[in-house]
C-alpha cells in the first residue's frame, strides 16, 4: 500500500522536473537568440573620431550621434574613469541605418529613398561645411532648401542631394583651411591668389581628377597657404580690395614729416656717409619707410590717383618742427603722414590750425595723445593682450600644464593670468632675469602638454626661457610659449627662429613677414627700383600710405573710412576704430606662430 501510495507521487515529481528543463531550455535559448541578435546589431559600420570641445559632455555626444552611453563606453574605456574632457579624442561607433518606418538620425543624417537624405542642423554649423562634407555646392543646397538662404537654423532639416560617402571636417584645425571656387576659376588663378599648385589641390582633394574645377565647389588646402585672405565662419573669404573700388577724388596732396637728418650727413666724405648709412637708425629707417612711400605712390597712380607729394625733414628736433608749422604749408595737405616720433607727433598734432587735416602716426608703437583726426595706425599693447588672452581661452583648458614666466615689472599681468588659469603654476625669474633649469624641468610634467605663458620684455630672461624650453621639448614631453605681447627684444639677432620653432612661439602682431611665394612681382619690382629687397619699415611706408591714399580717395574724408572694414596689403592690415576726442586706432591684429624654421598665421 505504501508503495501504491507512493507511486502518484514519483510520477508527479518526474513531471515537475520535465517541466523546469523545459523552461531552462527556452530561457537559455531565447538568451542565446537575444545574444545573437545584438551582437549583430551592436555591429558598428563604422567609427568616427570625434574631438571634445568646450561645453560639451557625455550626454551631448550621444545624443549627438544618437547612441547609448553603453554603446560609447564600450569604445571608449578611459570616460568611464575620467569622464570627458575637453580635447580628448573618442572613438564613436556608427550603426547601419534600419529600414522602417520610424528612422530615427545617425549621426545628424537620416535617408528616406536612396536618392533623398536629410541632415538635421546643429549648433556651429554653416552651409558651406555642409557642402564640403556632401561633395555638394552652397548654391545646389540653397535650390534645394530656399528657407536657408538667409542661414541655418539649428534643429533645420536640410535636403541633401545624393552622395556616396561624407567627408569629415575637423574643427579649428590650422593644417587645413577651405576656399570656395568662383565662377570661370582655373588653376592657374587659384595659384596665384593662395600660391597652392594642382598638384598640392589633386592631393588633398580626390574628387577633383574625375570632377574637376566646379564653380562653388569647396576646397581643401594647406593652412599655411591663405593669402591675403581673411577667415569666416572658418572658411576663407576675400578681403575688401580698395583698389577694385570706385574713386570719388582723384588728386591728393600728402605731407610727409620724416627725421632724415640730411644737415648731419657729410655727402663729401664717403666714409662717414657709409658709417651713418650702414646701421638702422633714425637716417636708415627714414629712407627706407620714404622708398615705401614712393612705391604706393606709383601703385595709386594705376588707380589713376594723383598724388602731389610734399616731403619735410623734422630733424628730429622740436624747434625743427615748429619752423615747418609756422611756415604754413602744412594746412593745404589733404594728409599728413609722421612724424615718426610720439612726442614730435604730438606737437603737430597739437597744432589747432592743423585740427581739420587727418594725421596718421606711422611707425611707433608707443601711444600718441588722441585728438581729432589722430591716427594711430600701429595697433597698442593692450589690443594685442586682449585678443592673445581670447585666443589663449579658447585653446587652454584643465587638462593642460599650464607655467606662467614673469619677470619682477610684470606681476599685473602675473595676477591676470592667474584668474584666468587659476590652475597655473608660477614660475618667477632669478634677480638676474635667468631661470634655473632644474627648476624648469621639474616643473613640466610628460603626461600632459604643457603650455607656457611668458610675459616680459626683457632679452636675458626670453633668450634663457625660449632655449630651456627648447631643450625640454622632446617626443615624450611636449612644450609650447606663447606671449600677449611681442616687444622689440625679440628682434634680437641672438634669438634664433630654430628655438622659437623649437617651441611653436605664438604671439600677437601688427605685422607679419611677407610670403615671397605671392608676392614676388612687388619684390623683383622693388629690387629693379631701389637696388634690394623691401626692408620692414619699406613694406610699412607702402601699406600705411597706400591704404591711406585709397580710403580717402573712396571715402573723400579718412574719418569716414571706417565703415569700408579691416583692409590688407602686404604685411599690414587696417581697422580703424573711433577713440575719445574723435581719434582713430588700429585694431587689426595678426597670431603668428613659428614652427620650425616657418612662421605662419593663425587664422580665427
């Protein structure tokens, strides 16, 4: 009986049993089912490399790019650890698209038919990145989409025209910049106009050997081939060339007031002619800022503006310069140019019979008392900090070792520096304006780069911080200096461009060294008239003068001329903005940055 009792109870069991197998069995198969189905899904089809810039974080970029924090992570190991920093480089997954009905945008794009894409604007965005990215034109975009003529939208869908593959941009980066082709452009023009061969335009752009030349299409080209081009929205874009404009005066009269000291030299005795010739000083800086001068002169005389020239020798002497003002000749100048000195500049500018006549201050870069119709056309020092520390902010972060050199005359802008990189090391000079290296080089960490800021002006300390730092630049340790402010101790012929290449040296300037490739025409032109090659001051009397003579001759008045914008000639640019007393100064700044034995610009 009791084995009959027990018998039910054997054969429920063994059916329990039956039972949970079975579970199991569809559990592990519906698991290995879902394994295998996101893992072909999870495949990526590709990646993007994407640099982290200011603002954004982890939920930007995966909303950007419509994935999982799991899908980026799995990628990118070190953000589980460390988060996102800005600059760091993540490696984003991109999935194939699903064909349905509810398609949802991978990266930015999204497909309806083969032939029909959409791209949803984003923050930053400008059309002509889009055409570059869609192998397409500003010109097919706005036909396709007429509401953004006007400009993009941020959250826009943008019909496409069909395309094969995207091609990427990177962001700020001055290996590269942009240039859209104008209509019946060649070759040959292009060349010119930014001195980049075919072959260099072939090798950066593929699409070219099969499409060739295409009015707007976009172009990528070496970041140091710009020309006297300006950057917007970081594409490159002509500046306003005066000498394409229409005059509204034809005849000029200029007064030029320059210290050549002719009573001092000797022209009977060769010798001390040569002694005073041969070295820069007041007499050579003179000479060469006039032969300038006489160049722009000719140059507007193809613009068919004529110019009456009336030159003034100040002898660099305030009895000299109150002789030429009260002989009463200055008053019918339409422009007077100089003097060259600051305080010999304000005696004329002082003048009230010389109040109405626009006065430009050519050379120096010490201030000049602003009064009417001053021209300050050599931009000041604290324009030239102000737009380094904009730049520095944008290319500096916490991730960054950043050392800030002074010398006992700079703690103001020690204090500055520090507010704005509160993490920044201090690194003050020895009393004899010298830096310990040991000092230095426990200071630099490999890991990181490091940034240094160095403000002075004094020789000792530059030549004994650009050369430590030089010689602490290796593969495993990386050092960049930059300056707010460029002063004339860098002129110093003991501080070679190989150091200061050594370390990338970035700083802020009114002038930059002229491209030999785009202008040899000026040169050969210069040589056959004066016998050598344009000096500094030569291309600063040709620059100032010229833009002068054309804004007035545009404009009728100088003090009108600032609505014409920030004009470029050779190595000079003008941006002249209202100051008090109705005074003028120049705000154009050039970055320049020395890299190897080249230096270059960077374009913002």
């Amino acid at each position: 009986m009791i084995l009959a009792q027990n018998h039910p109870l054997q054969s429920n069991g063994n059916s329990f049993c039956k039972d949970q197998s079975m579970k199991k069995f569809k559990f592990i198969f519906i698991l290995l089912l879902l394994v295998s189905f996101f893992s072909e899904a999870q495949a990526p089809e590709r990646f993007i490399n994407h640099r982290v810039s200011k603002g954004e974080n982890l939920n930007t970029i995966i909303e950007k790019y419509s994935i999982t924090e799991a899908q980026l992570l799995e990628y990118n190991p070190l953000v589980a650890k460390v988060g996102v920093k800005k600059r760091m480089t993540l490696r984003v997954p991109v999935y194939a698209f699903k064909k349905n009905n509810d398609l949802k945008p991978i990266s930015k794009i999204y497909r309806r038919s083969i032939k029909d894409s959409i791209h949803l604007v984003t923050a930053k965005e400008t059309k002509w990145r889009l055409a570059y990215q869609y192998g397409t034109t500003i010109e097919i975009l706005d036909s396709l989409n007429p509401e953004i003529k006007v400009g993009l939208k941020i959250g826009q869908e943008i019909k496409l025209p069909y395309f094969t593959k995207i091609k990427n941009i990177p962001e700020k980066d001055s290996l590269f910049n942009y240039y859209t082709v104008l209509p019946k452009e060649g070759f040959y023009r292009i060349e010119k106009k930014l001195g980049v061969s075919q072959k260099v335009l072939d090798s950066l752009n593929p699409n070219l050997s099969n499409e060739g030349l295409q009015e707007g299409m976009i172009l990528k080209i070496p970041g140091k081939k710009s020309g006297n081009f300006k950057i917007e929205n970081d594409l490159l874009v002509e500046r306003i060339n005066l000498m394409d404009s229409t005059v509204q005066l034809n005849k000029i009269k200029i007064g030029v007031l320059l210290p050549f000291m002719a009573k001092e030299i000797v022209f009977d005795s060769i010798e001390d002619t040569e002694k005073i010739l041969g070295g820069r000083n007041l007499h050579t800086i003179s000479l060469d800022f006039y032969s300038g001068v006489l160049f722009a002169i000719k140059q507007a005389a193809f613009k068919g503006i004529d110019i009456e020239l009336t030159t003034y020798d100040t002898e660099n002497n305030s009895t000299s310069i109150q002789r030429i003002i009260q002989e009463g000749t200055l008053k019918f100048q339409d422009l007077l140019v100089g003097p060259l000195i600051p305080k010999n500049f304000n005696l004329v500018s002082n003048d009230p019979g010389l109040s109405k006549i626009p006065k430009i201050t050519p050379l120096s870069s010490n201030p000049v008392v602003f009064r009417k119709n001053v021209f300050q056309s050599v931009t000041q020092e604290a324009d030239f900090r102000a737009k380094m520390y904009s730049h520095l902010e944008m290319r500096i972060d916490s991730t960054h070792n950043v050392i800030i050199v002074t010398d006992s005359l700079n703690r103001r802008l020690e204090n500055e520096l520090k507010l704005r990189f509160p993490w920044a090391i201090t690194l003050r000079a020895e009393q004899q304006d010298y830096l310990l290296p040991e000092l230095v080089d426990s200071l630099l960490v490999d890991s990181l780069s490091n940034k240094v800021l160095l403000e002075t002006k004094s020789f000792p300390l530059i030549a004994s911080a650009i050369s430590q730092f030089n010689a602490q630049n290796t593969s495993d340790r990386e050092v960049q200096v930059y300056t707010s402010f460029r002063s004339n101790a860098y002129d110093n012929e003991n501080l070679s461009r190989v150091v200061l290449g050594g370390v990338k040296f970035t700083y802020p300037v009114g002038f930059k060294p002229l491209d030999p490739d785009l202008n040899k025409e000026f040169i050969t032109s210069f040589i056959y008239e004066y016998g050598q090659p344009p000096s500094k001051e030569a291309l600063r009397g040709y620059d100032v003068v010229l833009d002068a003579i054309l804004r007035i001759a545009i404009s009728k008045e100088l003090s009108k001329s600032s609505d014409l914008g920030e004009t470029e000639y050779l190595s000079n640019r003008f941006l002249y903005s209202l100051e008090k007393n109705d005074a003028y100064s120049n705000k154009a700044i050039f970055i320049l940055q020395h890299k190897g034995y080249e230096i270059f610009e960077i374009k913002e």
